[in-house]
C-alpha cells in the first residue's frame, strides 16, 4: 500500500511557492520553499494521519491547483503545456489552504505542531518545524508575499473551518 505523501506536499509547497514567490534572491527562494514545505507537511499530515489515509489519496488523486488558481488569478495553466504542468494535479486545496493558515498564524502553527507529537507520522522520528514555528527576520523577510495574512485571506477561508475544529483542545490528531 503506497503511504508516501511525498508528491502531493512537494506539488503543493510548489504551488505555495508559485502564488506567493521570494521578493529575494537564491537563499531567499530557498527559505521560502523551506517554509512552504514545513507548513505543507504539517498539513498534510493533519489532512492524512494514517498510513491508509495516505494510501486512499495517492490511489484517488488530491484534486489538482485549478480552483486556487482561479482564485488567487494565476495564470491558466490550461493555455500552457500539459506535461510541463502535471505537477499541478498532485497538489491538495485543503493542504494549500491549512497551509496557508499555518504560514499567516505562528500561534496556530505551534498548535499543529503540538497536534502530531503523538502521530503515526512522527512516531518514529520527532519532527522539527523551526522555520514554520518561530521564523527568524531573514525567514520572515524571504517568505513576505507567503506568510502575508491579507494576500493569504482567499485561500485560507477555503478551509480555514475545518483546520480550527480539528485544532480545538481536546480533539484527536
């Protein structure tokens, strides 16, 4: 049974990346990516806590980048070549958009994190998301478009909700 979640945070950290780019230069794109990624990987495995969880949605797809492009107005990747864009469908909008929350609210960042200490994720090892969790200056100046609440607003209100609820006290991971 394939329980990698590999593809879908890398195409959905990648989309992060592509909607919300580094102002910046080399380093600065690689600390962006890096945040895109820890909070892609933090919501991934919220959105997908079992090995099966995992499983279903690499056997039945994430449901691809066509709705947040429309509404964050990127470019229709339909106008582009297919192969050089399939990455697209392996991207997840309820990940992208839990992500987003992650990125614009360092407190509920540390609530996330907190929520997968017990995990099936990080049982075997502990995780560590220091750039998500507590960004540096050089980590908030490279990720600035990333972690901007009001530019982040379209896609975190897409399921903004269903992040709070499984985040409240007393609910399981």
């Amino acid at each position: 049974m394939l329980a990698d979640l590999s593809p879908l945070i890398a195409a959905t950290a990648q989309w992060l990346t592509c909607a919300y780019p580094s102002g910046g230069g080399a380093l600065a794109s690689a600390l962006c990516e890096v945040q895109a990624r820890q909070a892609v990987t933090v919501a991934a495995w919220l959105r997908y806590p079992t090995p099966v969880d995992a499983a279903l949605v690499g056997m039945a797809g994430p449901g691809g980048s066509a709705r947040l492009d429309w509404i964050t107005g990127a470019d229709d990747p339909g106008d582009q070549d297919t192969d050089a864009h399939a990455w697209r469908t392996w991207v997840d909008e309820v990940v992208a958009s839990w992500a987003a929350c992650l990125l614009s609210d360092p407190e509920l960042a540390g609530r996330a994190v907190a929520a997968l200490a017990e995990s099936s994720h990080t049982a075997r090892t502990p995780a560590a998301f220091r750039r998500l969790v507590a960004p540096d200056e050089s980590d908030r100046r490279a990720a600035a478009l990333l972690r901007h609440p009001d530019l982040l607003a379209p896609v975190t209100a897409l399921h903004q909700d269903q992040l709070m609820t499984l985040l409240k006290p007393g609910q399981p991971a």
